[in-house]
C-alpha cells in the first residue's frame, strides 16, 4: 500500500499531460496536414489552405466535420481509431467526401506527428515596397529564432522613420509558427513570383502604412521591385526563395501567419511612426 500511494498522486498529473488531438499538426502520406482546434480543422496539402468546420467532437471516439458545397453543407464523420503522441488513425464512415488522405488496406488515414524529425533554428524575411511616384519607399525586416526571439524593424525611407520592435514570442506564437512551418512544402521552397512588381494605387499607398496586408492585396498602379528575400534554417539545411513579388513564395498559410505577426507586434509596440 505504501508503493501504491505516491503513484495514486501521480496518476492525475500523468493523465493530464497527456497531449490533446488539437495540440498536434498531423501528417498524412502525401504530406498533406491537418490540425484540429475547438470549433474548426485546417487543411493543408501543397498550395492549398481549407478550413473545415468542427461540428461535433467526441473524444476518443469519433468527429465530424463540415465544408460548404456547391450544393449546400456537406458532413463528413471519421472515426478515431488510434490516437498516441505520436500516431493519429482515423477510419471515414461511408464514402469519403473530403478525401483526406491516402487510404490503407482496411481503408483507415494514418497521420503522424509532423514535429517528427523537425527541428526549427531561425528564419529571416526582408521586403520593400517602392514606388516614386506616390513617395512610397517601405522596408520591412522580420527574425525569429528557435528560442522565440523576434526582431521586426520597419523603415519608412521617405519619411526617414523607423520602428524596431524586439517583443519575444508568446508561447503560443511560437507553437502555431513551428507547426506551420512542420507542415509546409519548405523543401520545395521555390520562387512562384512571375517576376513582375505587384502595384498600389494613391488611395491604398495612404493604408499601407497602417494596415500591412494591403501590400498583399495591392494589384494596380506602378511599384519596383521588391527585392523580397526568405530564409530559413531548419533540419540542418538552409532554404533561400527570392524574388520581386512582395512574398518571394506561395504558401498563404505561412503568409498569413507573418504579416499577422508583423501587424500585431507592431501595435503591441506602442510607437506607431508612419510607416505603421
């Protein structure tokens, strides 16, 4: 009874440090990722970005999920027929609408825990947005390192202001960053700008400094090259995409997630000069 005693205090601890499905970025075959949260599911596979709707979640058991269809809302249900730290087997319960993944024998999606084999150091990106003519010169600096330091400077040249933001990552951050980056094509990592400079009109050139995704969206007017540049370190291997378009690179998901990044350190920052 005395051994029994101090494992009955540890058992409550060990059962709550076991990881949820929601913590974890699950791989499939194919590379193709998904990850759960409370009310919605992400989908990633290549170049494209799905958002599933989590309509009902019964631990251990089974989920359903829920997409917008051409002919209305569509559900589809997986069963959960293994779920460890490291494995995530699902079973769908008829023909499969959304098609996941690649099927096994007996017809079951074997994902894994994308961290497998991950390991993240750091990773820089550098951009500008020029134009003369609307006396426009913006540069933007972004680095983070495997230890959650975050470094953003940003540089109105025209009105020769500048904002250097030094907040480290919350922990939460850093998790959605480093199971983004787990999920991604980055061996792949090519330029897919056509090479011509994206452009902004007078109007939007007054927003670009408050708001950062309109350098996204800009699409008329006359800019010059942006000079973009991405890297990033991980797996002991360096990965480098370049190139004139504002993001030297199409993955939207980890778009997102730095020009979001960028915007809401910057307002955290308190000093908001013109460029933002």
């Amino acid at each position: 009874m005395k051994h029994l005693l101090p494992f009955l205090f540890l058992f409550p601890a060990l059962v709550f440090a076991q990881p949820k499905i929601s913590d974890i970025m699950w791989k499939g075959p194919n590379n193709e990722c998904i990850q759960f949260f409370k009310k919605d599911a992400l989908y990633l596979k290549g170049h494209h970005t799905q958002w599933f709707k989590v309509v009902k979640h019964v631990k251990n058991s089974y989920f359903i999920l829920s997409s917008e269809h051409i002919d209305g809302i569509v559900e589809q249900q997986y069963d959960i027929v293994r779920f460890t730290p490291d494995t995530l087997i699902l079973a769908p319960v008829g023909r499969d609408i959304f098609r996941l993944s690649k099927p096994n024998d007996n017809n079951q999606y074997v994902f894994v825990n994308s961290l497998q084999g991950f390991s993240f150091k750091k990773l820089h990106f550098s951009t500008s947005v020029i134009a003369p003519s609307l006396d426009l010169n913006l540069q933007i600096t972004l680095t983070l390192d495997s230890l959650g330091n975050s470094r953003i400077k940003l540089h109105d040249d025209y009105m020769n202001q500048t904002n250097v933001v030094t907040f480290p990552m919350t922990k939460a951050e850093y998790k959605q960053l480093i199971l983004l980056l787990s999920a991604v094509d980055l061996d792949n990592l090519v330029d897919k700008s056509s090479g011509i400079p994206q452009g902004v009109t007078s109007f939007e050139a007054v927003y670009l400094r408050s708001v950062p995704r309109v350098l996204i969206n800009a699409n008329s007017g006359n800019t010059e090259c942006s000079n973009s540049h991405f890297e990033i370190h991980y797996n002991n291997q360096i990965k480098i995409s370049k190139g004139c378009a504002i993001v030297p690179f199409y993955l939207p998901v980890l778009e997102n997630f730095i020009w979001d990044y960028i915007t809401n350190k910057t307002v955290m920052s308190g000093r908001n000069p013109m460029l933002f």
